[in-house]
C-alpha cells in the first residue's frame, strides 16, 4: 500500500541543490512536497557524528514544527584516503567566516590533502558518497534508507551540472563525473529500473519501495 498516497510531506532541507534532485525524484508519484524553507523554519543545528544522526535532527524539527511527516537526507563524500573524510563534514569543508559556501574551496582542500597523502595515482583515490534519507513522523518515530555511489576523485573538476563535490568525482562504470551528467542520467530513476546511479537516488528507490509500494 503507498503509505504517503495524497500526503503532504516536508522535505527538511533549505539547500537548493538537493531540493532539486528530490523534486525530480518525487515528482512521478504525486506526493505534495514544500521544503522546510517554504514553512519559514530554521535550519537545526547539525551535531550528530553520523549521517543518521543528522538526517533525524533535520527531519524531526520539520515534522514537529509543521505536524506533517519530514522527509531529509543527510549526505557526503567519504574518500578512503582520507580515512573516510570528510564525511558528515562535507559541507563543513565548504563553509565560510560568514556562513557562506564555497565548494570550489572544499574541492581544492581535499586535493591538497590528498597529494599531500601521496594519493595521486586513480587507484588511490577511490571513495563514495553517501546518503541518508530519514522519514520522520510527528510523533519522533523514524525509518531511514541508505545509499551509496563508489567511484573515484579526479583532478581538476570537470563540468557545471550538479553541486558541491560533482565535478571531481566520476562514479564507477563512467568515464564522465557526476558534474558532467544531466540530471536524469546522474539520479533519474522509474519503477521497475533494477538500480539508479547517484546515492541520493538509491537511498530514494529504498524509500519509495518501503513506502510508495514501487517494484
């Protein structure tokens, strides 16, 4: 049974980037969706140490304040050179003095430290990203669905499609980086296509067949 069928929902983010790839995502199955933004809500402050934590913290405040249910994800790129960094401190890498983001900074941080690792050939530079969606009811209750991309970090950045750390990271399988994807072909998915690509994309496709009743 779709579960969310003719529901309102929250999608507990202000970032504008992923606001897009949810819309795209949801816009197949009906569901009205505004963003936290819309309701005028605060973004919460962020102090969970995994992508779980953070993706509850985001949702619950959504679902509290509106009474409806909230959906967030929480994301980033863990790159194994790095010991997994930066990780739930993705955006953190791009934050600025005055709370402003550059990702173009956080990518060029990352290169340093990967250099500075010695990391310079492709097999040494592999990593995924990661997203968790978190649905949240009113009531604090929670279901979260987690999916992954692996690929590799390449130098410089190629591409102006997608956000934050896209243009240097090409996904397994491809000889182009999420940056240089359309939308469609980096998280595009229907039902019944066996795997979509992005993480944001698989951790949707768990959601939609726990609670959209998709095959």
């Amino acid at each position: 049974m779709n579960t969310l069928e003719k529901q309102k929902i929250v999608v507990a983010s202000h970032n504008a980037g992923k606001l897009r790839e949810f819309a795209d995502l949801m816009a197949p199955f009906g569901i009205e969706a505004k963003s936290a933004k819309d309701y005028g809500l605060p973004e919460p402050e962020e102090t969970g140490t995994t992508f779980e934590e953070n993706a509850y913290i985001k949702a619950h405040a959504a679902a509290l304040a509106t009474g409806l249910p909230a959906l967030s994800d929480d994301s980033g790129l863990c790159v194994d050179a790095l010991d997994g960094a930066p990780g739930v401190y993705t955006a953190d890498w791009a934050t600025q003095a005055d709370g402003s983001r550059d990702f173009m900074l956080a990518m060029e941080k990352t290169e340093k430290l990967l250099r500075e690792r010695g990391a310079t050939d492709p097999s040494q530079r592999t990593g995924r990203f990661v997203a968790v969606i978190c649905l949240c009811q009113p009531d604090g209750s929670a279901e979260y669905f987690r999916g992954e991309a692996k690929g590799r970090l390449v130098w410089p950045p190629r591409g102006d499609k997608g956000f934050g750390y896209d243009p240097v990271f090409q996904p397994e399988g491809f000889d182009v980086t999420f940056g240089e994807m359309p939308a469609e072909e980096k998280h595009g998915w229907k039902p019944g296509q066996e795997e979509a690509l992005s993480h944001r994309a698989r951790a949707f496709q768990k959601f939609a067949r726990a609670k959209l009743g998709v095959s």
